[in-house]
C-alpha cells in the first residue's frame, strides 16, 4: 500500500475499519474527479489533485507533504499569489455560487492599432438558488495576467458585477482587455485570468447563498485547453 499513502493525500472520516481496500467514485465542486478516493483501514484517501480543484496547494519535500501554502508565495511580477480555484480554457470551475467558463481568448486592437489587447469570452452562470449579481456575493473583478507579468484590466468589467442572473440561468461575455499605447508596442501573450472574489461580501450582504470553498477566487491558465 505504499504507493497509495505517497500518491495520495488522507481526508479522515469516521468508518468502520475495513480488512480490504474500497473504492469510491469522487465528485469534487459538482464535477466528477478522474481519480477516485479509496478506504483502507478506515481511512479515506483522495487525490491531491482534489485538493488542488478546491484552491489547497500541496509540496513534497523528501518525505514530507506540505498541504497549503505555510508562507505567501509570489507570482510573476512580484504580487502574493490569491489561492484560488484553477483549470485551464474549456474547464468549468465552481464555487458554490458561479460557474465560470473560458471559452476563447483572441487579439484584439482598437483606434486603428494604437492600442493592442486582447477579448477573452466566457460563460458566467449561477448555480445558487437565488437570483443574483456579482457584485453583492464579493466578486472585486477580472484581471488579465501577461506573461511578462503585468496586468490589464477590463473596462467592460460592469457586465459581470452588476449583471442580475437568475438561479441555474447564465450569460456568455465577451471582456475586451486593452494596454496603454506604450505598452500595446510590446505587448506579451495572454497567460492567465484571475477573478478575485471576498467571500466575507457575500456574508455581509445576506444573500442567501454559500460558496463551498472558503478560496472561491478562480484562476484560468489560457495557454492550456481542455
């Protein structure tokens, strides 16, 4: 049994020890995991890549696994890293309250190519029980990470924060994502979407929802595709 014990990471849960090894199939934020979780001696084990889907980072060193982060990593550009929930183009991610897909990420450039960007397309949809926006459950924007590590903002961001959205209905936005003039001459590719959400807004506003994870953040890595 031990490549199950290095391979995986241990969730206790109160069984009854068994003499044989059972297995289950894994859902994970509503999406069913390609690897399952298995009981040995009374104790469940799941992927870490489980805990990844739920924003809990993990490291082995030697022989020892680390679950979390233990000290504020740093991202590309010098900024802390938000934990978030990640998945690549094409991938759902869930919260608990938002269903967010990334469907396409294209150049774009406006004022006759003075200013270059890019236009990233994405499904948005709720799948609380309540009508909502985003807004009042803390979503604070959506950031577009360069591979050089610089940031753009989107000025069409109001579609989405404001945007009332009945429960299990949705809207597909196109976000258009553009740099100063300066920077559209050395513009670098598209690398990641990062959408930063405060959960403690949601508790604050009393809307009658609850995100599953208490790191709903998303972050999208757009040079891979599902």
């Amino acid at each position: 049994m031990k490549s199950i014990h290095t391979a995986l990471s241990v969730l206790a849960v109160n069984a009854a020890p068994v003499a044989a090894a059972q297995t289950y199939s894994l859902v994970v934020n509503g999406q069913v995991s390609a690897a399952g979780a298995v009981t040995v001696n009374g104790q469940t084990y799941v992927p870490l890549s489980a805990l990844k889907t739920l924003g809990i980072p993990s490291s082995v060193q030697g022989k020892t696994l680390t679950l979390g982060t233990g000290a504020a990593a740093t991202a590309p550009g010098g900024a802390n890293q938000r934990a978030s929930l990640e998945g690549c183009v094409g991938d759902t991610l869930f919260n608990g309250l938002w269903r967010v897909t990334v469907r396409s990420v294209k150049p774009a450039q406006r004022y006759g190519g003075q200013q270059k960007g890019y236009e990233v397309t994405l499904d948005w949809k709720n799948g609380s029980a309540v009508t909502t926006d985003g807004q009042n459950t803390g979503v604070k924007g959506l950031q577009l990470i360069l591979q050089d590590g610089s940031t753009l903002e989107s000025e069409t961001v109001q579609d989405v924060l404001y945007r009332k959205i009945a429960q299990g209905a949705g809207n597909t936005f196109t976000l258009a994502f553009y740099a100063d003039s300066a920077a559209s001459a050395k513009l670098t590719g598209a690398d990641k979407l990062l959408v930063e959400i405060d959960p403690a807004v949601l508790k604050a506003t009393g809307v009658k929802a609850a995100y599953t994870t208490p790191t709903p953040s998303l972050r999208v890595r757009l040079g891979c595709r599902k």
